[in-house]
C-alpha cells in the first residue's frame, strides 16, 4: 500500500510541476499592416499585409464613386527578390502589387501598386 501512495504522489508533483513549468502557447495575434500610396491618377490605394501576404488592394477612386477592391493572389518573385501579387480592377484591368521589401514587410516597408501598367504616383508606404 505505500508504495501504491509514493507513486500516487510522485504522480501528482510531477504533474504539478509539469503544469508550473512547461509554457503555454498564447493565441497567435495576427500581423495586419497598411500599406497607403497614390496610384496613377492620383487616387488614394491602401494594400493590405496580413500574415505574411498582401491580400487586397483598396482604390479610392473619388468622392462620387465607391471604392474598388482587387483581391490579390501571390504570383511569383522578381529578378531583385521581391515578391508580386496580382489582382484584377472591376474585371477589365490587371492588378500588380511588388512588394520592395523583398518579403520582409514591417511598418516603414514600401510596396509599388500597377492598374494595367500605370504604376503608382507615390509608392504606398507600411504601417499599423
């Protein structure tokens, strides 16, 4: 019987050891980033980075008219290293997003946003 109650005990101390000492995970908080430019005509963009990929590109077109957004799909990688997407505009343009940090975005990265080959006025800058 003491022997039964020595193991019942180192049982429990180990489990109440193993509760105190081993870590656990915290949910995963997603990496959500903002990526605010000007696109050829002038028009306000934001890209948006989620967890390791740009997922969208919203075009502020004007006042008078809703905005457009272009769900973006990884495509492939430059000759400098830098990741492109491509989207569609309201089914009638291409899309393409480079993301200049070469995959690496943080706030401050900067991402170069084309609609049918007009690239941006002013390149959308990173941020939370």
């Amino acid at each position: 019987m003491s022997k039964l109650v020595v193991a019942l005990v180192a049982t429990f101390v180990l489990l109440l050891l193993g509760t105190i000492f081993i870590p656990v995970p915290f949910a995963h908080a997603a990496m959500v980033l903002y990526c605010d430019g000007l696109d050829a005509g002038g028009n306000p963009y934001t890209a948006t980075y989620v967890d390791g990929l740009f997922t969208q590109v919203r075009f502020d077109r004007s006042p008078d008219l809703p905005p457009v957004v272009s769900e973006l799909t990884y495509d492939t990688v430059n000759e400098q290293g830098q990741p492109i997407y491509r989207g569609g505009y309201l089914g009638a343009a291409d899309v393409v997003l480079i993301d200049l940090s070469g995959g690496n975005v943080q706030p401050g990265s900067e991402v170069s946003v084309a609609v049918d080959n007009n690239w941006n006025v002013e390149r959308g800058i990173c941020g939370v």
